[in-house]
C-alpha cells in the first residue's frame, strides 16, 4: 500500500510542473498579432484631402500622387465637398517615409491632364498612363521645407504653379496690357531665352513673373529694356508694305522682347516696366501737351509724331476740353529728339488734302494723319506745351517774282525743284495791275538759294516727262506729289553769273521753255517766201548736212503776192552758212531706194517726218554775206531738173505699166527717169530726164526697150522688176547727129547688135524652137548666135542672120553646112543604142550648128547666104580641116 500512495504522489507533481507551457502557445499569437497590427499602423501612411474644381480622370486606389516622377502615395477616397458642390475632395493616403514632406503648408497640388495650347504641350503621358497629381514643394531643401507646419488640408491647382525652384533668373515686369499668355516665349535679338511663369494682378496693374534660363541670365542687367511683341508687326507707307512677326507662338499668343543697352550696367533689378512696343523703350518719359482746335481725326493707336520725315514720337492721349472748345493731345518723343520740342519748335498736322485749289500730304493716305514738327533753334529752351499749326513752319529764304500768262495748276505751297529736289514753294498769287499777266511771289530757301542767278530760268513741271522717238520711249517721273500737283522746275544756265534779278518769267511747259533757251542762245532770224505751208509748223527743223541749225518761229499770209512767209530761227554756229547763194529747200526726210534684191530705207527723226522741214545749202561761200531778216525765196526742185538733166520723148503704143520715176537704163546702170506720161495722138508719149552726163548716147539710131520680168523655158529673167516694175532700156546707135524724139522698139535688139563680127543667112523651111539669140556651135564650142529672124522674099523660106565672133570668123567657108543642133539621132545596133544632140540646152532650146570640110574653100563675108539643113549626114561629122 504504502509503495502505491508513493508512486500517486510522485506523479502528480510531475504533472504541475509542465502545465504552464501551454500558455506560451496564445501569448506567442497574441504577440505576433500585436506585432502585424503595430507593423500595418506604421505602413497606413498619412492621410491628406485636396480639394479641386473637377474630379475628371481621378480614380480611387488608381490616381498616384507624384513628385519627379517617383509615386508618393495614391487617390484613396473621392466625393463631393459638402460645403461647395462645385467642388470635389480627393483623399489621398500619403506613403509613411513621405508624409513628413508632403504635410507641409505651402505645399501645391496639380491634377496633371493632357493639355496643349498655343504656348504650352504637357501631361501627353497621361494619355496612356491616365491622370495622376503633382505635388510642388514649398521649398527648395528638405531642411527648410520641414521647418513649415503641418498641414493636411490643400486647395488643388489647374496650372503649374510659377516657382518650381527651377535654376534661372526670376524677374517681374509691371504693365498696362494683361494680353499676354501663361508660357509665352521671352526673346532676346529673336531668340528664346525664357518663358513667361506666371501673371497676376498687382493693384491696377498686370504683373508677369519670367523665368530666363541659368545660361541666359548674363544678358539681363539694370540696362535691359523689355517690351510686348504683338505677334505680327505691318508697316505700311507710299513706298509699299513690310509685315514681320517673330514666330507662331508670338503671332497668336504674344510674347516679350528685351534688349540690353548697357553690359557693364548695375545687376539685374527685381522689377522692370512692360513697354507696350519697342519704340515706346526710347521715348522720353516726358509728356508733352499739343493745343489744337480740332482732333483732326488723330487716332493715339495708330498717330505718330515726325521730325523731318523720322517717326520720333507717339500720341498716348488725346482729350476734348468742353470749356474751352478744344482738343488736347499728350505727346511723348524720343529721348534723342525731346530737346527738339523747345520755344522755337513749330507743330503742325499733316493730313492727305485733295481739292481743287490744292493737293498735299499724300504721305499721310496710308499712315494717316499725324503730328510734324521743326525748330529754328535746337539749342534753345525745353517746353512742354505748343499750338498745333495748319500750315508747317515758314520758311526762311530769297523772295522773286516771277511772271506767267496762266496759273495752270499752281496754288500756294506748289514746290520749286532744282535737279528734281524741292528748293523752295510759292507764297501768294496775284494779278498784275494790267489784268493780263499773273504776279507769283515765290521763295528760294537759304540754303539752295546759292543755286539762283541772272542766268536762271522757270517752267511749269507737270511731274510726268516723256519722250517718244525712234530710240525708243523715254518716261521719267517725279515724286508722286509732285505728278499728282504739278511745280516748277529751276534751271541755271551759268553757274557763275551775276545774282541781281528779282523778277523772272515763268514758262508755260518744258517745250516753251526749250524754245526760249534755244532763242536766247543767240542766232539770226530770216523770211521764207513759198507757194504754200505744206507740212511746216512753228517747231519744224532747219538742217544743214542733216544736223538741226535751227526751226520756224512762226508763219503768216501774205494776200499781196499769195505767199506763205515763213520765219526761220538759225542758231549762233550755223548762221554764218547763211550769205545771198544759200538756198532753201523743203524736205520729207524719207529716203527709199531699191535694187533688188536690196532695199534701202534712210529716214530722219520722226518729229520731221511728221511735221516736216527745211534744208539749206550754200553753194557758195564766198558770196556776199546777208542781214538777219532777209528774205529768201523757197529753192524750185524744177530749177535742180533743169540744171543737171535734159529731156527727150519716147512714143510707144500703151503705158506698158510706165509711170513717173520709172528707171531709164544703160548697161544696167540708172542714168535717168520718166518724168511725165501723156496721151497724145493717139499714142503715149513719155517725156524722160537723162542725166546731162550721157547726152552722147542720144543718136539717131539709138534703140530704146523695156525691160520686164520674164520667166520661161530658158529660166527667170528681169527680177528686179517684179518689185520695181518695169524699166525703159537704152542702146545707142553709131550714126552722127542727136536726136530727141524715139519710137519704143517692141522687142529688144540682140545682144550684138552693134557689135563687130562675121554676119551671114541661112535659109531653112522653118524656125523650130531657133529664135533670137539661139546659139551657133562649132564642135559644140559656141560661135555665134541668131541675130535676126524674117521669111524670105517669096515667103518659102526663113531667112536667118547668123551673127559669128570675128575670131571665130574663119571657121565659116563657102563649103560649110549649117544644120539644126537641135536634132537627136538614135543608132541602134546589138550592141546597144546610141543617142546623139549637140548639148542637153539645144535639145530643149535648138541651135545651129556648122561643119566645115576637110577641103574648106575661101572664107566668106558680110551677106554670104547658105541652106539650113534639118540634121547633119553622118559624114559631115568626120571633117576635120585644119583652119588657120
């Protein structure tokens, strides 16, 4: 028993002593439980709301928070703010490591979409990715930015905000013009250096903050100048239009412009002023006041201010004054220019004016009106406010007078031009007691008026000069003021004469004025007396060797003896050609030959072609010398016919297409003229001209033929007179004696008639194809020719006079046979077939041909007659005589 109770007890208290691991089990969980709980409170991350205008694109748990591109936490909760339904709140849980960064006050907060403008591409990558929100810190440093407060609250953005701690040079400009875009370029000499970063109200004022890049900031100092680019810049005058615009993003959206004047200048300011355009960076900060009576529909956008023809300022204002009835423009000039406007400064306005007494400032068309101004002294005093004038400052000068007929188109202000540059304008017009001449007073101003003297002399310039001849077309134009109003052109005709005249005579146009200077150069007038004007008028040519000596001045009837008197003017250097011999004759200028196949045209300038003219000749210089004004009688072309041709008469059956000047020829050379054509007794009698020179040639028996253009089987004769037209041939005859008076031969004579040689007949039954001038051959070498053709005296034959070379005389002897050449033989035997003819001309054309026999006989003269045989026997082909 005992042993049993021992072994009880022992095994209970073994059991007690290991029963307390059992709880090690739960603690162990439990720890593990506390330490997961404890291990997820640390990673939840922090929870912040921002709020924004829409909540378009954001997702929860999708829409990451973002900074340089690493995620700091996510969209968690989205929903309506409740204190503005406008609104939405976006939860966002913030990464634990982050959210001592991210809950800071200052903290901006952008939802970045995909945007594109004119002057901004961003977020292209959430096309993809979807929309996500960028955080931009407060500060630049983590050290700083954890030095702001805690804060778990942020209003959200729908723009990048200005400062992203970017490296550059942050400036801000102040302006009137608020125009300009977010991002929009900042330009130095046309290129980007910048962007526009923000824009913002800073009182009445715009205020833009730019960001120029870390590698531009050395261009900015104290000295820069920014102005406002439009995009696109027009400049328009008479001389044409210029636009230019610096790129597209400045063409649609604007931009700015900087330059800097000074490089060693101060550092760069914090704040500079925004001028409206780069001209407006020069002008004086001045304002200066112009009174005027009216605004002259001045327009201060569009109205500028000029010194001499230099836009140097601008209107910034312009205001009516109802009290005193009377505009007020404020006026800022050039700093280079403001001490122009002083006490002896002039302003006057410049508007285009089109009337009829007067036409000015046409300039002014396409700018406008605007604002000009001079001063009689640049150093004297500053001033601030000025009259504004009608009428622009008078000027300082030489006063003359000068005297016209007829005002034309001059009105007071009509500019005077020396070398085609305005030198001085007239003053006042008036009428001279007389009531028949105009009095112009006119001024020269001081600093031309070294230019006038004695010797000047005026003429009305109309602005358009133009001259038309055979050199071709001539057009010289003025300035466009002065085609459209017309003025008057100075010319000096010695530079060095005295300067004492005070009154002048004004003319009419350059043509009147180009007369009186060729008058006054000095010269001789004479009188021509002719039967009538013909083609002259007042400005017609006097020539001597086709050089202009001088022209008519003028002409009038004479009723007494039915006469035109002509008044010549001949200048200085050609009157002393004029004594008692010099003869006047009229002229047409106009010069045609032709010799076919060439055609000479020589013709004078065309003002004499058209209006005609004189020529004068003076036969001989040593004749007594004549007085200015004597008379002349115009020179008779009869006198000239007279002096170097004779006459003689040509009777003919019909005209034959003669006329007046047909050609009268000589071995082809013209030696006269057909002078006159008339019908008389029933026949045409042409009177002809021969020159003196070939009186010889005028014999008894002298034939006389006309010569025509001929085409036939022997080729194309004469074809000069296809165009010429027909022409009277001449051949002299060898008997003595003259004679005036011929018969016109219907035919022309052979070629040798006349000549000396060996003439004999053949009689045969008929001619054939034979007809003058066919050829007589000897071993088909020619000889001679036909002379003449008629029948026999009993009409049974046909007598032909053969006209033989007298070297080839010896050939023909009383046995000769004479045959026509012109016949073919054929022989035909096995061996082929044998043509035979003289010469290919003679088998179309004929000829004669002549054999003479091995016995020859005497030679034969002058008559001998022989028989014409129709073909040669084949035996006279053989002889062979030896004819010495």
């Amino acid at each position: 028993m005992p042993d049993h109770k021992e072994e009880y007890t022992h095994a209970i208290e073994k059991g007690r002593g290991t029963l307390w691991l059992m709880w090690l089990i739960p603690i162990f969980a439990i720890l593990m439980a506390g330490g997961l709980l404890y291990k997820h409170y640390l990673n939840k991350g922090v929870e912040i709301v921002v709020t924004f205008d829409d909540g378009k694109g954001i997702e929860v748990d999708k829409t990451p928070l973002i900074f340089q591109g690493i995620q700091l936490g996510k969209v968690t909760g989205v929903h309506i703010d409740t204190g503005d339904i406008n609104k939405i709140v976006a939860t966002i849980t913030v990464n634990p490591d982050a959210a001592p960064y991210v809950t800071r006050d200052g903290n901006k907060f952008v939802k970045v979409e995909p945007k594109i403008t004119l002057t901004e591409i961003s977020g292209l990558d959430t096309i993809l990715n979807g929309v996500y929100i960028e955080i931009f810190p407060a500060a630049p440093t983590k050290e700083k930015l954890l030095k702001q407060p805690i804060r778990t609250h942020f209003e959200g953005l729908d723009h990048f905000p200005p400062k992203r701690f970017e490296k550059g040079l942050y400036l801000t400009l102040l302006s009137e013009d608020g125009s300009l875009s977010l991002n929009g370029p900042v330009l130095y000499k046309h290129f980007v250096v910048g962007h526009i970063v923000d824009k913002n109200f800073a009182g009445d004022k715009i205020k833009y903050t730019l960001l120029i890049e870390e590698r531009f900031r050395h261009l900015v100092n104290a000295s820069s100048k920014f102005w406002q680019l439009s995009g696109i810049e027009v400049k328009a005058s008479l001389a044409g239009v210029k636009v230019r615009f610096d790129s597209l993003a400045t063409l649609l959206a604007g931009g700015i412009a900087f330059d800097t004047i000074d490089s060693q200048a101060a550092p760069p300011k914090k704040s500079y002023k925004l001028y409206p355009s780069k001209f407006d960076t020069h002008l004086d900060d001045t304002l200066i006041t112009i009174v005027a009576d009216k605004a002259y529909h001045l327009d201060p956008a569009f109205s500028n201010v000029v010194y001499k023809g230099f836009n140097v300022g601008k209107i910034v204002d312009s205001q009516y004054d109802t009290d005193k009835h009377q505009t007020i423009f404020t006026v800022r000039i050039s700093k280079k220019f403001i001490h122009l406007a002083n006490e002896k400064a002039w302003f006057w306005i410049v508007k285009p004016v089109v009337g009829i007494r007067q036409i000015k400032g046409l300039d002014a068309i396409v700018s406008g009106p605007y604002i000009a101004f001079d001063t009689a002294d640049i150093q004297a005093k500053r001033r601030t406010r000025f009259i504004l004038h009608d009428q622009p400052m008078p000027r300082k000068g030489r006063h003359i007078h000068l005297e016209a007929k007829l005002a034309e188109s001059l009105k007071p202000g009509t500019a005077i031009f020396y070398k085609d540059i305005p030198i001085g304008e007239i003053t006042s017009i008036d009428l001279k007691p007389n009531h028949k001449t105009l009095d112009i007073d006119a001024l020269i101003y001081d600093r031309y008026k070294q230019f006038l003297n004695d010797s000047s002399m005026f003429y009305v310039k109309s602005g358009i000069e133009a001259q038309l001849s055979l050199q071709g077309f001539y057009i010289d134009t003025s300035s466009l003021e002065a085609m459209v109003v017309g003025g008057i052109s100075m010319v000096t005709l010695e530079p060095h004469a005295p300067s004492q005249k005070k009154r002048f005579f004004l003319y009419r146009n350059y043509k009147a004025f180009k007369k009186a200077r060729y008058l006054a150069a000095g010269g001789a007038f004479y009188h021509i007396l002719m039967p009538q004007l013909g083609a002259l008028e007042i400005g017609s040519p006097i020539l001597y060797k086709r050089m202009k000596a001088g022209e008519v001045i003028n002409y009038r009837y004479l009723p007494d003896s039915d006469t035109i008197d002509v008044v010549v003017f001949i200048a200085k250097d050609f009157k002393r050609r004029i004594n008692a011999s010099t003869r006047f004759e009229n002229i047409s200028d106009i010069e045609l030959k032709m010799n076919f196949p060439d055609l000479s045209l020589k013709m004078g300038p065309v003002k004499n072609l058209l209006n005609g003219g004189l020529l004068f000749t003076t036969p001989d210089p040593e004749a007594p010398k004549v007085a200015s004004g004597h008379r002349f009688k115009l020179f008779d072309e009869t006198l000239r016919t007279t002096m170097h041709y004779i006459r003689f008469d040509l009777w003919m059956n019909g005209g034959h297409g003669l006329k007046k000047g047909s050609r009268l020829l000589y071995k082809g050379l013209p030696v006269g003229h057909v002078e006159t054509m008339a019908l008389m007794n029933n026949m045409v009698k042409a009177t002809l001209l021969l020159d003196k020179r070939y009186t010889h040639l005028l014999k008894p028996d002298t034939l006389f033929w006309l010569e025509t253009f001929q085409m036939d089987l022997e080729g194309v004769r004469n074809v000069a007179n296809a165009i010429t037209g027909p022409a009277v041939v001449m051949t002299p005859g060898n008997q003595p004696g003259e004679k005036r008076s011929f018969l016109l031969s219907s035919a022309p004579p052979p070629p040798t008639y006349g000549k000396p040689g060996l003439r004999v007949v053949v009689k045969g039954d008929r001619c054939g194809s034979l007809h003058v001038g066919s050829p007589v051959f000897y071993r088909q070498i020619p000889i001679g020719s036909v002379e003449s053709l008629a029948l026999g005296q009993d009409a049974t034959s046909v007598d032909m006079t053969l006209y033989i070379e007298p070297r080839y005389a010896r050939l023909v002897r009383e046995t000769s046979k004479f045959y026509i050449a012109g016949a073919i033989g054929v022989d035909v035997s096995l061996l082929g077939v044998k043509i035979r003819t003289e010469t290919l001309k003679t088998m179309i054309a004929g000829g004669i041909g002549l054999v003479t026999p091995d016995q020859p006989g005497q030679t034969v003269t002058d008559g001998h007659t022989f028989k014409l045989y129709g073909k040669p026997e084949a035996s006279w082909l053989a002889w062979k005589p030896h004819l010495l």
